[in-house]
C-alpha cells in the first residue's frame, strides 16, 4: 500500500531517527521523510506533519506549510516554534512532557552538589599536584540549608523529592500552584520571587521560556540573592540574563552557579564550531552542554512518544499533549 501521509522530521543529523519511531509511523500510512538539518527544503512544503527536535519553526515559514495538521516537537519547550501562528493557520503543536524527570532531577542535584562541594575546583587542582586546595577552598555544609524552586511543575517536584534526602529545606514560588498541593510534597510555597531570592541558599529554575520569563533574572534579581547563594539553570537558558550571570559570578555577588541551558551558546550546531562564553573563565561556575535531559531510556522515550502523538492525529484522534487546545483544527479530530 502506499504511504499516504507525509511526515517530515528534521534534525535527522543531530538526532537520528530510531526504529521506534519508523515502527509507530509505519503503522499508520506514513511516508517518513528524513531531513538532516533544520530547515525544510521547498518541495517538503505540503508534509501533513512535521517533526522538530532543536529547529526554530519561525511564522513565515509556518504559513507556508499548506497541508500541515500536527508540529511535533520531540521534547519539551515549545519557545522555538511560533505556536500563535500555527493556532491562527490550524495546526496543532504538540510536545513530550516528562519524558526526562528523572534525568534532569539527577542533574540538578548533581550541579547543586558540584558547585557547593567545588568538585570540579578540587578535580583539576588534584590532577596539577595542588593537594594544598583542600586547604584554599570554602565548603559549607549543605543540610540544613534553604532550596528555592522557581516553578513547581513535575519536573521541580521530582528535584523536591530528591532534595530532601539531602536535609535541606525546601520552598518554591510558582503563583499557579497553591500551597496545599505544595505541601503534599513537604514544600512551602512562598508568595514571590523576591523572597526565593533573598532567603534562599540555593536557587533553582523550572520553568518555560515565555514573554514573562525572558531575562527573569537579571542584576536586579542577582544583587537580591546572598553572597554565599548558587544559581542552578536547568531550564532555559535566556530566563537569565548570562550578561549579568557573569557580572554577578565576577564581583561575587553570589559564590557560584552551575548551569546547563545558555542565552548564548548553541550546543545544536548542525556543524560544530568553537565557542566561547565570558562563563569560561571563571572558577565559580558548573557548566555542562544542555545535557540534563539526556540518557539512553530517555531518548527512546521521547522519540518514541513524540511519534505516537504523530500517529493519534494522523489516525484522526485528538492528541495527549496539545501546547494550543484552542486551536480550531484544518482537519476534524476526535477527542
């Protein structure tokens, strides 16, 4: 039989396609077209679905997809996708959520304890000979210290879960979550930013990359913060404003930050090129390459799903995790 939807997946380079998403789409008539970069060649234009992993889907080329019904993001920010456009021309958007909580729980952990312990610090002076470093560098200890969550959804609560086995106190700010669901997961809930900022010892960042979070925390909210206080991003990196991240790690506005997401930075090159970050040169700071989500089973999961998403709209079925669900389809849906 041949295939009678055309599903266009881009960033087949950076990502390959694995069997588990030519199972699922093969079973539904789907002609998988694989597109090494992140752009779509003109004769793609009319593909009933697109799938995206790290490709910007900017507005005009949007309202150039004439067929299109479903944009699959394989993962979970949406920021890089005009989805006011594609609510306007009919085009439901979709994304995994979860897909990697666990994964990005560890991480945060993982930062929180590598800037306060000074792991990375103590690895290279211990491998140059510098063993007098145990005697150089300022550790504190961590039980009994305050973590405040910026954003409460499931992947903040999964960092809760595992931050208290840690003996820390944990608090969060989210206006959209009240302080009863809060407390089912031991956590007060504080009533603004300003109070995570200035009582806390560790602050860590859980939300999406929107109008009202650009630039979140920028000087202002960076001079609030103690001067013995850590800032974890594992979230996006332009919710702070890396400018003044560096001024603030510089003049010791706050001891440390450990950071995997950049403002800067893109570790999605389709062709790698050297970069540099202010953020190198200093001492007082974790970085990793926006890996936090990363892992074997979690790469399985989220291709995996993104492609069953594919398949229900496909199929004429409303999808589990609509981005726009005011979205008035080009083509009818059950839900």
């Amino acid at each position: 039989m041949e295939n009678k939807y055309k599903v266009v997946r881009l960033n087949c380079r950076l990502f390959p396609v694995i069997s588990e998403e030519i199972d699922t789409l093969s079973k539904v008539n789907a002609n998988l077209i694989r597109i090494q970069g992140d752009e779509i060649p003109p004769e793609f234009m009319d593909a009933d679905v697109l799938m995206v992993v790290s490709a910007k889907v900017k507005g005009e080329v949007i309202k150039q997809l004439s067929r299109c019904g479903l944009i699959a993001r394989i993962g979970i920010g949406t920021d890089k996708i005009d989805v006011d456009e594609a609510t306007a021309n009919g085009i439901l958007v979709t994304n995994v959520p979860g897909f990697c909580k666990s994964e990005l729980a560890d991480h945060t952990i993982l930062l929180l304890l590598s800037t306060a312990r000074k792991i990375v610090q103590l690895d290279k002076n211990t491998r140059a000979s510098n063993l007098n470093i145990r005697n150089e560098v300022v550790m504190r200890r961590i039980a009994g210290k305050k973590l405040g969550l910026v954003g409460f959804g499931e992947l903040a609560r999964s960092v809760a879960h595992r931050a208290k086995a840690f003996d820390l106190e944990i608090f969060a700010y989210d206006p959209y979550i009240e302080a009863n669901e809060m407390e089912k997961f031991n956590v007060v809930k504080v009533n603004s930013l300003e109070n995570i900022l200035k009582e806390c010892d560790f602050v860590s960042l859980h939300l999406p990359l929107t109008d009202k979070t650009f630039h979140l925390i920028g000087e202002e909210q960076l001079k609030m913060m103690k001067p013995t206080a850590i800032l974890i991003n594992t979230a996006r990196g332009a919710i702070v404003d890396e400018d003044a991240l560096v001024k603030a790690l510089s003049e010791h506005w706050i001891e440390a930050a450990g950071i995997d997401v950049f403002e800067k930075l893109n570790p999605f090159e389709e062709v790698p090129t050297k970069q540099f970050s202010p953020l190198f040169l200093l001492d007082n700071v974790v970085l990793t390459p926006h890996v936090a989500a990363t892992s074997v089973e979690s790469l399985i999961e989220v291709q995996t799903r993104a492609a069953q998403e594919v398949a229900r709209v496909i199929s004429g079925k409303w999808p589990e995790n609509c981005i726009n669900p005011e979205v008035i389809p080009r083509y009818p849906l059950s839900k």
